[in-house]
C-alpha cells in the first residue's frame, strides 16, 4: 500500500489518521490510521462488529469526528468538508434509489441535487449509462431490475459528479453468488480505467491477491498491506483472518 507522501495527501485517494470514536463508553475505533492509493481497489476487511460501519459514517460525515483526521484526495473533512465530500462517491450498503423512478431519473435527481448545469448532467449521465452497461435500462424503473443492475444504477449514481475515490459499503448484501462476483469484477474494471476504491466487506473471497488490504478487528486496525503478502506467512488469506481476528471464517 502506497504511503502518505511527507510533503502532502494528493498522492493518496484517502488519508485517515489517528481515528478513534466511541458510543459513550464503548470503544468502536481506537487509533485507526491507513491510506488508500489513487488509482488502486483497497478493500476493508473486518468481521461483523468490527468498526467497519462507524468509519463509513465518519467517511460520509454521518458522524462527527471525535479525534483525528481523514482527508479525501487531500482535502481535510473537518476543515474542508464540501471540497472533501464533492470528490467522494458512495454506494450505502442498503439501497437509497427511488423504486418508482426510472434510472434515468434517478440519475437525473442526483445531477440536480449537485447543482450539476444540465448539460453537463446530460454528458455525464450518457457517459455512466455506458460505462455501466445501463444504456438499454435506462427508462426502466428501478423496482424492474434485479440487485445487480440496480447496484450498477447506484454507482452510476456515485460516479456523476466525478469524484476522486469510489466507497463501497458491502456492496454486495443481499446478492446471489453470481451476482456478486459479477459486481466485484465490474468494480474492478473501474480500477483498471484510473478510479479509486475502497471496498469493505467481511467476505474473503472478495478480496484479491494483489489488492491493498485493511484488516479491522474489535475497532483495531490489525494488518496492512498487499493481500497476498499478508497471508504469505499463514499460507491463506483464511488463515491469516482467521488469525488476526480470532473468529469464524466467512468464506
């Protein structure tokens, strides 16, 4: 994993430093610190339980920092929170498109939310429908489409206003095993055209030998680094989390 650089953050498509964030007295986060590199698919590892939802929340600004800082492609989400925000993109773990719109809609409701000129709206949403593979759904309504396509509408959704880095919140619930590896492999076909990713889950088989990996356990940020250089020593990527985390394997 590509390290901060010492003279700035615009090397990295995320920064997070000295996170840490309780609920009155119970400890979710404690000292979480990574990067994610531009151009590259990081994934977020972590069991159930692990923190992995209240640092989306801190992410998105659902949540308020308590103590450290994360910057997205170098912006300060404390200090520069719209400039911070307006080069995040974010796919929610439970679906937040309108079921009764069609996805040309959807999209087009977002656009106006980002106080996008229609114009450009119109270039960019051409431009998603393509890139997802969405051009023949486009005036079919949401609640039509299957959990694939409807995943692909909310990224085209995310991708609109051309953020620097692409956030994935289990992106893959409630979908059927084809689905899902079809899912991972689309999003990872965005890597190789430049966009930043990061991708939790708690499903190792989502998680590549090249990738960029960010382990979290009981709100620790436990391991760091190139999948298959973390598991080099345990011989899986299995073994490792089974390790590190001390809980069953979901594989």
């Amino acid at each position: 994993m590509t390290d901060c650089p010492t003279n700035g953050y615009a090397m990295n498509a995320l920064d997070v430093a000295g996170i840490s964030f309780s609920y009155g007295e119970r400890q979710a986060l404690q000292d979480v610190a990574f990067s994610a590199a531009a151009g590259r698919f990081t994934a977020l590892l972590g069991p159930n339980g692990a923190g992995k939802s209240t640092l989306i929340a801190l992410l998105t600004r659902l949540y308020d920092l308590q103590r450290g800082e994360i910057r997205v492609a170098g912006h300060s989400l404390r200090s520069e929170p719209r400039e911070a925000l307006r080069r995040l993109g974010v796919v929610f773990q439970q679906s937040t498109l309108d079921l009764d719109l069609t996805v040309e809609q959807n999209l087009r409701y977002h656009a106006a939310l980002h106080g996008m000129p229609r114009r450009a709206a119109n270039q960019r949403i051409e431009l998603e429908l393509e890139r997802q593979q969405l051009g023949e759904r486009r005036k079919s309504k949401v609640r039509e489409l299957n959990g694939g396509h409807r995943r692909r509408v909310e990224i085209a959704r995310a991708l609109l206003h051309e953020p620097s880095l692409l956030l994935l919140d289990e992106a893959s619930a409630g979908l059927d095993p084809a689905s899902r590896q079809a899912l991972n492999e689309h999003v990872r076909a965005l890597c190789d055209d430049g966009m930043s990713v990061l991708w939790t889950t708690h499903l190792l088989d989502e998680v590549g030998p090249s990738d960029d990996l960010i382990i979290l356990n009981r709100g620790r940020l436990v391991a760091r680094g190139r999948a298959d250089e973390l598991s080099a020593e345990d011989g899986s990527l299995q073994q490792t989390f089974a390790r590190l985390t001390r809980n069953p394997v979901h594989a």
